[in-house]
C-alpha cells in the first residue's frame, strides 16, 4: 500500500467503514510510514474529539416556550390548510363542470333569435306606450339587438373559457394533492 | 406502546398540538444539537430552536413518512441555520459563549486541557467555509450517514463525501498551522 491508497483507506476508516483486511493493509502501512501515522493520530484525535462532543441538552424551559407559540398558532386542519383548498376547488370544479356541461346545450336551443323577437315587442311595446315614435323605436331596437348580439357571443365565449378553466382547475387539484402526498421535501 | 411518528404527526394534523409536544420532547436534543453544532452561537440557538420547531410544526402536511422523521427535521433546522448564517454572511464564536456540559469525575487541569482542545477543535470547524462545515457537523456531531446527508443536502454522496474528505484534512492542517503559531508565540 502507497501513502495514496493510504490515505483512501484512513477515510474509509473515518467514515467508519472498517472492514477487516483493509484494516490489516492499513496498520501495516502505518507501521511504516510516519506521515500517514500522524495523520492517522490527529484525525483520531480530531474526530473522536467531535464525536464524543457532539449532543447537546437544550436549555429547561425553552421547550415550554415553544409549546406557548404553537398554541398561539391556528390549529393543524387534517392534511393541511392546502390539502383543504385544493380539496375544495376540486369539488367545486367538478361542479361547476357538470353545470356547464348541462347548460351549454340549453343555452344553444334558446337561439338568440327568440330573444331578438322577444326584446323587439318588448320594446316596440314599450317605446309605444311611452313615446309612440317610429324612430325612437327603430333606432332603441337596433342598439338593443346590437348588444344583445354581443352580449350572447361573450356570455359564449365566457362559457367556453369557463369550462376550461374548471376542467384545468380540477385536473390540477387532484394532481396537485398527489404531488402534496408524494414530495417529503419543504 | 409508545405512539410512532407517523402516529403522532396524523394526530397532529388532526388538530391535537399535544401530540406536538411529544414530536417537540423527542427530537428537542437532536435539533438542538444539529443548531448548536452549526451556530456556535448561544442567544441565537435558542431563537433558531424556537424558529425550527414552529417551521416543522408548519410544514408538517409535507412530510413523507418514506423518510426518517430525524433527518427531515434536522433538514429544516440545517436549511434555518444557513439561511441565517447567509444573511449575518459570517459569525463569530467568543469564549464565554462556549457552555459545556462537563463530566466532573475528570480532574481540574485534565478538563482544563480536554475543554481547550474541544474549544480549539471547534474554532477549526467553525472556520471552515460552509460546504465543508456542513457534512463534519452532520457526519462527525450528529451520526447522519451519507444517505441521509444526500437527503439534507439535497446533493448527491459522491460530492458530499469528497467535501468531507477534504474538509478533515482542512482541520487537520488548520489545527497543526495553529500549534505552530502557539509554539512560535511561547
Ligand atoms: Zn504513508
């Protein structure tokens, strides 16, 4: 054994592997050589040093201390305050889908035509008790049935993302509960 | 029977702090030890000991049973410890500061000489750069294997034993630079 290999089995020797025959090789070599015996003392020296040092009792009282702020703290809810939430959203994503799921079609049957039909009698109804002017009329349903026409294509579009925001959220929610069950990490 | 961890963090997350206290009573030395070991510093080991438990308390939901409780615990109290020490970027250990517990059956000038070993063995530790500090305080202080430094560490054991490698012969070289300095001074 070389002062290299030495020294490779001086660590072994410290990480507490202390198999038998490498054991021999190494006071063999200590035996001879004044270098790797010196290091080989003043590790001991130093490491046994520190592992004979190492547990420390803390102070009385300071557990009592710790006790008093954990119980000015809001209590543990089972799995956590995040399990909670995201239990919650999941719930409230699954039904909200079905919602939407449901009404889609509904809202597709109703044809925004029904409704033009309906809001212009309404109006010329209305415009006819209150005014009884050709143009006001005209002029009042044409805005109406502009903005109704925008209004149904957003309360769409709104739906749409809806939807995919809810099934998004649901997804995350239960992959995201998994991911809080399966990372040990902080 | 006494309870398990595992047992003890469900009741815990349950909404029983009580069973907090038991958590607290068994790995109090251990923390307090590994905040000890890394500080060097009295006041402040107790601020961080409090800090720790109350971080464990709240992170208890993330904790993966697949890990021993000990090293997940002292994975929090190693991360407090070094976010603080980066943020004081250095620290100093005085004289006074250093409280042993001391073992009276030795003789006055016996633990005269071994307290002034242990204290010069610690300055050395305490010098080193954080990287290498790390794993001697683990390793040699508070008996984690390689294993659970790589958990703590969250580095791989080739890198974390190649630092601790180095690191003693650091100690060594520092330890044997200040007898030399004391022989030159006499
Ligand atoms: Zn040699």
């Amino acid at each position: 054994m070389n002062c290299k290999e030495c020294h490779q089995q001086l660590m072994d020797y410290f990480d507490h592997n202390r198999e038998s025959k490498g054991l021999q090789l190494l006071h063999s070599h200590l035996d001879s050589c004044q270098g790797c015996r010196e290091l080989f003392d003043e590790l001991t020296v130093i490491l046994g040093t520190l592992e004979a040092t190492s547990m420390v009792e803390p102070e009385s009282g300071l557990e009592k201390k710790v006790m008093k702020r954990i119980q000015s703290l809001p209590v543990l809810v089972k799995q956590g305050d995040d399990g909670l939430s995201k239990m919650f959203m999941g719930s409230l994503s699954v039904i909200f889908t079905l919602i939407l799921l449901i009404s889609t079609p509904i809202l597709n049957h109703i044809s925004f035509l029904d409704m033009l039909i309906h809001g212009r009698s309404f109006i010329y109804r209305l415009s006819g008790i209150v005014l009884d002017c050709q143009i006001i009329y005209h002029f009042v349903s044409g805005l109406f049935s502009t903005f109704l026409f925008s209004l149904l294509q957003q309360i769409q579009s709104v739906y749409t993302i809806a939807l995919f925001m809810t099934v998004f959220l649901g997804v995350k929610a239960v992959y995201g509960k998994l991911a809080v069950v399966k990372n040990g990490s902080i | 029977m006494e309870p398990s961890d595992s047992g003890l963090i469900q009741k815990c997350l349950a909404g029983n702090q009580d069973a907090f206290a038991e958590i607290l009573s068994r790995y109090k030395r251990l923390i307090y030890s590994v905040i000890y070991n890394l500080m060097g510093d009295s006041q402040e080991v107790n601020d961080l000991f409090q800090e720790v438990f109350i971080r464990i308390y709240k992170s208890l939901h993330t904790y993966n049973s697949e890990y021993s409780f000990a090293t997940w615990a002292a994975k929090i109290a190693t991360n407090v410890c070094l976010d603080r020490q980066r943020q004081k970027k250095f620290h100093q250990v005085s004289m006074e500061e250093m409280v042993e517990i001391s073992d009276n059956r030795e003789n006055p000038e016996d633990l005269y000489l071994a307290k002034e070993q242990k204290h010069k063995i610690r300055m050395a530790v305490d010098g080193l750069p954080e990287k290498y500090r790390v794993p001697v305080v683990l390793f040699h202080q508070q008996g984690f294997s390689y294993g659970e430094m790589a958990i703590i560490l969250n580095q791989p054991v080739s890198i974390i034993k190649n630092r601790l490698y180095r690191a003693r012969l650091m100690l060594r070289d520092t330890l044997a630079a200040n007898r030399e300095k004391e022989a030159v001074s006499r």
